[in-house]
C-alpha cells in the first residue's frame, strides 16, 4: 500500500499539473474569503464555498487514478505484484487524499489573519469543527473520485462523472427535501441522506459521532464499489 501511495505522490507532484491545481485551490478560496467583504472578520464564506471548489479540486486529483493505469495498460502489471486489491485501491485513496489535505493546510493562514483582524475574537470552535467537516467532506469525494475512476479508461470521463456524482450527493438531496410535497414528513430524512446536511452538522462546532460514521459509511461504500469493479475487470 505505501509503495502505491508512494508512487502516486511522485506522480502527481512530477509536473506542474498537481501544483497547480493546489495553487488555483487557494487562489480560489483566497478570492472569495478576503474580496467580499461583509463588514466583519470571519471564515464562513471559505467555509461554505470550500466544498464547491474541492468539488472540482478533488475529481481533477483523482481522475487520473486508475483510468490512466487503465489507458497506458499498466494495470495489468500492477495486478501482478504482490498486492490485494484492497492495498492498490487504499494506496491510491491515501495518496489523493494527502494531496488534498496539503492543499488544506495552507488555509489556516487564513484563522491567524482573521484572528488578528477581529477584535471581538473567533469562535475557535466553529472553526475546528469546520475544518473536520472539510476533512471529512474530502475523504469522501476521494473515495467517490477513485470509484469513477475505475469505471474508465479515459481521465476526462472520469473527472466529469466524478464531478457530477460529488454534486448531487452534496447538494442534491437537500434540493429534493425542498419539494412541497415533501415539507412537514419526508424532508427532514431526504435532506439527512446528502453530505451538505452532515457537512453543516460539524461546521457548528458539534462533532456528532452519528456525522462522523456517516461519512466513512460513504468513503467505504463507494471504495468498496471499486473493489467490486476491479474484480469484475
């Protein structure tokens, strides 16, 4: 598994694709946090738009996974070596979701200069339970984004499947919740079975184990998805 991992880092980081798309991540988030100004310090507009921009940072990470390996017909040299399945698909995991946290980490910049610029102080625990949320949120989209990937040989394909799926497990549930037909009964339970819902549930400071089994429930189903296709390939 760490020689996967290993493999995939070096990868990644061997052009300038990989430190671009980190460097467009924080230029991104960057833009939004400090150019629209409401009138007072705080990390709520990162903190709502972060999932947005991981949704399309996370897919281009993982695209490229298996769906390469697939195309260049690598993979079937992969399979030879002594490595189950689960040790390929949790090298590959680990390795994209490293890729994502070090693109995470130069963000608490942001809470020392918000910290320094409010006067009144910041609700620390808002903030570390958001930033669990995003953790949380990515391991989840990472292990949407390899199970897309195993489904092709073609990167692109891969990115836009990932994209979409990400997008409606984010978001759409809590759209379908908002139907009228729906309100005062079956609204509630639609919107609990989108990540957006859990994803909220942290960000207020509460780390609920119920949120917590929610997302790796997510992260094994769908690793446990790839696996599946990788036997059937």
């Amino acid at each position: 598994m760490f020689a996967i991992c290993k493999k995939e880092l070096r990868q990644f980081f061997s052009g300038l694709t990989g430190y671009l798309a980190i460097i467009i991540f924080l230029l991104l988030s960057s833009l939004f946090l400090f150019l629209f100004d409401y009138g007072y310090a705080t990390l709520d507009t990162f903190f709502e738009l972060a999932p947005w921009i991981l949704l399309l940072l996370i897919p281009a990470v993982t695209m490229r996974s298996f769906a390469d390996e697939f195309k260049s017909g690598t993979y079937e040299i992969l399979v030879t070596r002594p490595l189950s399945k689960w040790q390929i698909i949790s090298g590959k995991y680990f390795a994209s979701l490293i890729i994502v946290t070090i693109a995470l980490l130069p963000t608490l910049i942001y809470v020392f200069t918000i910290k320094s610029l409010s006067t009144g102080g910041i609700d620390s625990g808002g903030i570390t339970g958001s930033y669990i949320g995003l953790i949380f949120l990515s391991g989840a989209f990472t292990a949407i984004g390899i199970c897309c990937s195993s489904f092709t040989s073609n990167a692109v394909v891969a990115f836009l499947a990932s994209a979409f799926a990400c997008f409606v497990l984010y978001s759409g549930f809590a759209a379908i919740s908002g139907i009228p037909s729906l309100q005062g009964g079956w609204d509630y339970a639609v919107e609990m079975i989108g990540i957006d819902f859990h994803y909220r549930s942290l960000s207020r400071g509460v780390v609920d184990s119920r949120d917590m089994i929610y997302f790796l429930s997510i992260i094994v189903f769908f690793l446990f998805i790839t696996r599946k296709k990788l036997l059937n390939r």
